[in-house]
C-alpha cells in the first residue's frame, strides 16, 4: 500500500510518500518540490551581493544565512593571509542577533507547528492548542513578535537584514537600545517561565537529571504528559550520531558517533544529487524525486539540531534524558524547547557584555574583489541545525556558491541503500499521524533546503 500526503503548517511544502507493509510504513520519500534557485542567481554577481541576497533564502532563519555568508567571505580574506580582525562588539551583535531569531523560531515551532498535532494524541481536549485561534497559540504568536523586534534594533529592520559585513557590523547600539532589548528578553523570560515550563527560568538550568521531567509544569508538561501516555520516547529513533559544524559564543562544534570528538574537519563534508532534480535534464535521474540534495559527513548520515547540540555541548539535563530515550522523537522535541531558555539566559548575558565605546567595524585593508580568486566556507548554528556556506570569487565576482542547510543534513534522501536520518527515523511507524510528527520533530524548513 501507498499513502501520499501534504505536510502543512511547515516553512514551505512538503510532501510525505509512505510504503506499507503489515500496516508499518516499510519505505518513505520526503519530497520537496519547489525550486527556487538561489545559488545560480548569485553566480556572475558582484562578491558583497551576496550579503543582501542570501538573507532572503529564508524568511525565518535569514540571520543565519548572513551570518554564514560573512564568515565564508571573511575566510577568503584569511586564506589569502589577510586575516580580518573583529571587535568583541562585532562578534557580540553577531551572536545576539542569530540568537534572537533562534528564539523567535523555537516559540513558534512548539506553538504553532508541533503542539496542534501532538494534542491529537491527548485523552484530554486541548483546544488552547487550536491553530490560529487558539489561546496559546495567539500569545506565542504575540510574544514572538515582541521579542524578534530586539534583533531589528541592532539589524535595523527583521527579516532579510544585511548589518554584517566583512569587518564587523554596521550597527552602533546606544545604551538606550540595549536597555530595550533587555526588556524584550525579561519579557521573553517571563513567558517561558510562566507558560512554557511553570518555574523560574534559573530553577529549570538546574535541572540535571531525566528525573527532572516531573518537576516541569506549564505547556512543556502537557507535552511531556501526552508523550509518555502515547510512548512518543520510543518512536522517531535514527542512527543516534550528532553532528554540529558551526563554533560560537554559545555553541560548540563537534560530532558523536558512539564517542564525541570536537575536531571537525570541511573536507569530510560531502554533498550528492543521486536522488535529486537538476535543472540540467540530462543529469536527472530515474530515481529523482525531490529538489533536495543529500549531505553527509564523512561518508555518514548525522543529525543537526538542538539535540546535536545539547548533546556535544554535555548540557546536563537533555544529555540524560538523550542517554535514557536516545535520538527519539520525544527527546528531539524536549531538546529544542530546552534550548529555548538555554539561550534566553545566554544571551541576556551576551547583551549585557557589549561595550558601547568599542567599535562596531574595522574597515579591511584590501577590498574582496583585489583578490583574483579564492575561496571561503562559512558555518553557522540556525534555528533547525547546522549551515554551511561554500563561496568561490574570480575577478570580482561569485563564481560559485553552494549552501548546505540543516534540512539538507536531516530530510534530503537516501543514497546508495542508506536511508538518511529522517527516512531511517520514520521507517517503522504504525500510523501516518505518528510519521508526520516525527517529520515535524526536525523543525522542516522546505524554502531553504530547495534554496
């Protein structure tokens, strides 16, 4: 049997093409079909173009990509012996900025695109959770917007800002600015606090233990309640291997594939298109069937994510609860949630550090285009996982450009009879309910893996 289906209520179009066999899905395709083609249009353009466009490849995580782009041309600078040197600031209105919108992004996604599926499974009526009616669902959606309005006070407007550029920022915050910001994060705070986990924020980082879970209250409970009354901790189990490429103020980069090693290394990172569209007919397959490419490292397929990153950071409480339930869709779930007021408290710290009289940029000695060829790689940490960016210049213009997103990383296909990690994860499932959140549990972002 064949089932096909229209996953909705993600960031862009997917669609879920399921095999059965003794009523377990036995194969599954996720397909997205959408292409949108930003790497050939930034081909032939002028180098710093790149700032502007590739915010835009995503509505949502449009932090990251800048931020992914400025460091791959920067790393140009740096492989031409021309190292580019960044103030405190600079790194901190980075980092403060791709964190907001990490926040802004986790609120919405419990909220608004996994909760109204998972309270289909509760014994009890939850309709708070309804969408777009809702009761929560209308306060998350208010509280998102207050707070993402913090990261266009350093980026000047939110989404598809381009206040980084090689050098540093272009934003000069006052004082004032960052008392307001502050107050969107104490706002922020407060939410969490008093509806997502029922206790005070410095309370829940002490959590150490999986025996913790009792001690959450709030929407995270309900959560919790439906997934151990539907064993949702036994469900969406892939190969359990980590990874995280990009190395921040707040994330650390590594890899757990039984053990961790934090050396990571660009060159075992492998992009194949076996399974996937070309807009060359002739180099497309029979077996294509979606616009999403395949990403591996070291010959592996790795997830990325907040529980990637919890777990090669050892952040206490998911790395227990990810040792008693693994990579299962409960423990996903949790681990981006946690993340949540992980970096609530990071980066009201982060804020508090910048110091107004530094300078936000240092103009480079020696401009991009001066260089007849070079190349850079950029990685970032985004609200779904782990960005890469790979640009290549010749006489002044972007010659090529590829993106890997975190999607790519945990939705693009299988190849060579390896199911990737959401494939692997879904495979099994005994109802297409049940398949659809796990797909969900990865935070499914179809605009930019078709980028």
């Amino acid at each position: 049997m064949k089932t096909v289906d229209i996953v909705e209520r993600i960031e862009g179009e997917a669609k879920l093409v399921c095999q059965w066999d003794k009523k377990k899905i036995s194969d599954v395709k996720i397909q997205f079909l959408n292409f949108r083609g930003f790497e050939f249009i930034l081909k032939d353009k002028p180098i710093l173009d790149a700032l502007v466009y590739t915010p835009r490849i995503c509505g949502i995580c449009g932090q990251a990509h800048l931020k992914a782009t400025v460091e791959a041309l920067e790393n140009i600078y740096k492989n031409h012996n021309e190292e580019l040197t960044l103030t405190n600031k600079a790194k901190l209105l980075r980092e403060i900025g791709l964190n907001i919108e990490i926040i802004d992004s986790h609120i919405k996604w419990f909220y608004m695109f996994i909760m109204p599926d998972i309270v289909k499974f509760s014994q009890n009526s939850l309709d708070e959770y309804s969408p777009l009616k809702g009761k929560k669902w209308l306060e998350s959606s208010s509280v998102a917007s207050e707070t993402i309005k913090s990261l266009a006070i350093i980026g000047g407007q939110w989404p598809h800002t381009s206040y980084m550029i090689p050098g540093g920022v272009i934003s000069d915050p006052t004082l004032l600015d960052l008392v307001s910001m502050q107050n969107y994060m104490d706002q922020a705070i407060r939410f969490y606090e008093d509806s997502l986990v029922g206790i005070e924020l410095d309370n829940y980082l002490d959590f150490k233990k999986s025996e913790d879970l009792y001690k959450v209250k709030g929407d995270l409970k309900d959560f919790i309640t439906i997934s151990f009354e539907n064993e949702f901790e036994k469900i969406g189990k892939s190969y359990n291997r980590q990874l995280v490429l990009g190395d921040s103020l707040s994330f650390e980069k590594g890899k757990v594939n039984r053990k961790l090693i934090k050396n990571i290394d660009y060159e075992n990172i492998e992009e194949l298109s076996i399974n996937s569209f070309d807009i060359d007919k002739s180099k497309v397959s029979k077996e294509a069937y979606t616009w999403s490419k395949t990403a591996l490292y070291a010959n592996n397929f790795y997830e990325t994510g907040p529980l990637a990153r919890a777990v090669v950071q050892n952040r206490s409480f998911v790395s227990d609860v990810h040792k008693h339930y693994k990579d299962s869709m409960f423990t996903r779930v949790l681990a981006r949630m946690d993340e949540l007021g992980f970096l609530l408290h990071k980066t009201k710290q982060l804020i508090k550090q910048i110091d107004i009289n530094e300078e936000s940029y240092i103009k480079p000695k020696v401009s991009l285009s001066d260089f007849k060829y070079g190349v850079g790689q950029g990685s970032v940490e985004a609200c779904r996982g782990s960005l890469y960016h790979d640009v290549e210049i010749e006489n002044g213009k972007i010659s090529k450009y590829d993106v890997i997103t975190p999607t790519v990383w945990n939705l693009g296909p299988g190849v060579d009879g390896k199911l990737s990690t959401s494939q692997k994860a879904i495979v099994g499932s005994d109802s297409l309910e049940k398949a659809k959140l796990i797909l969900r549990s990865f935070d499914v972002c179809s605009v930019c893996t078709t980028h």
